[in-house]
C-alpha cells in the first residue's frame, strides 16, 4: 500500500502494516505522528530544509502566517520567483 501525504489522515490508517517515509516537512510530521501513535516508522531519504512544528506552543505555520508570509507577492519575497518552490502549504 502506498498512501500521497495529501490522503493521510490519521495513524490508524496504517495500523498492523510497516510505515516508511521520505524526509520532507510532511513526511517528518507525519512519521512523527505514527511514531507518537505506537507505530514502528522508518524515515529515509536525503537532507532536507526543515524547521520545527512547533515554536512556544504554536504550529510553525500559524507563526508564517502572523507574520504575513502567505500574503506576500511573489515579487516582494527574498527568495523571489525560487519562493514558488520552496514554501509549499
């Protein structure tokens, strides 16, 4: 069984099976989740950007969005058009 990011829901998706997954931001939150759960997780791939879910009780995506991040053209961004890449919801 293969389950996209996208479609998961919640551990007991994959309960009595092996979970493996790739060390993108979802994938870390979600091995995070399954290993939180009880479930055995193997996480491969290669090095990634990441920051930390969570920074003083708050997700990392409520703090971006405070800060206006989401609403911020393309143009005016540091990373310019690179932006379109990188920051993914």
């Amino acid at each position: 069984m293969q389950l996209h990011s996208s479609a998961y829901r919640n551990p007991d998706q994959l309960r009595g099976r092996r979970a493996g997954d790739r060390s993108g931001q979802s994938g870390c939150q979600i091995a995070e989740d399954l290993h939180l759960a009880g479930l055995k997780v193997h996480l491969g791939g290669r090095s990634a950007p990441r920051c930390p879910r969570l920074y003083r009780g708050r997700d990392a995506v409520e703090w971006l969005d405070d800060l206006g991040q989401y609403d911020l053209p393309v143009d005016q961004h540091s990373l310019k058009e690179g932006a379109q890449n990188a920051i993914t919801i």
